[in-house]
C-alpha cells in the first residue's frame, strides 16, 4: 500500500502537511507519523550519513487535519490527537511525543 497525503510543503525550515478528513479517526498522529517518515526520507540525500556522529538536521513538522465531519464526533474547534495515546504502555512526562491538530471547518466553526 502506498501512502498519499493531501498536502506538504516545505517552507522556512517548517514540513507543513494538511490533510482533510470528513470522518473522524483517531489514527491521525500514527498516519502523520508514518506520512512524515516517507517525506523526511526522501529529503535526505543519499551522500548525507544517517549514522555519522554529526547531527541531521530536519525540518521542523506541522501536521494539520481539516475536519468537516460529524458534530458528535468532534464539537470542539480545535482538537490535538496525541501518538502517545495509542502507546500499549504509559511512556512517562518528557518522552516520545507526536500531535495531529484537527481543526473543525464545520459551518460555525473556526
């Protein structure tokens, strides 16, 4: 299965991608996730080692997903789904994190 996204650009250092959704799922930070891992890959040429003692630099990530789905689902107008939420075990304060900010495009919204 190939991954698609619905937008990403990369514009002052910041990997911006949007993405709509008309159902609500709370997947969205695994999706960016794996969606970032495919982007960050191929912006990192070949002559430039991963493994090295130096330093990678990346660009910074923003995930956004417009949501026009159900009211009952997401009433709020701006919700953050966390990657840490689908973790089998709690990792603790200060560990790995990852977020999808949903924001509610519904007409009276935002």
């Amino acid at each position: 299965m190939k991954y698609k996204n619905d937008a990403s650009f990369l514009i002052d250092k910041t990997l911006s991608l949007y993405e709509h959704q008309s159902s609500y799922n709370p997947n969205m930070p695994l999706r960016g996730f794996l969606y970032y891992a495919d982007l960050y890959r191929k912006l990192i040429h070949r002559s430039e080692r991963l493994y090295s003692k130096h330093l990678l630099k990346i660009p910074r990530p923003h995930y956004i997903v417009f949501y026009n789905g159900s009211e009952k689902d997401m009433a709020e107008e701006r919700r953050t789904l966390r990657l840490s939420d689908a973790f089998e075990t709690d990792t603790g304060a200060g560990e790995y994190e990852w977020t999808a900010t949903m924001i509610n495009i519904n007409s009276g919204k935002n």
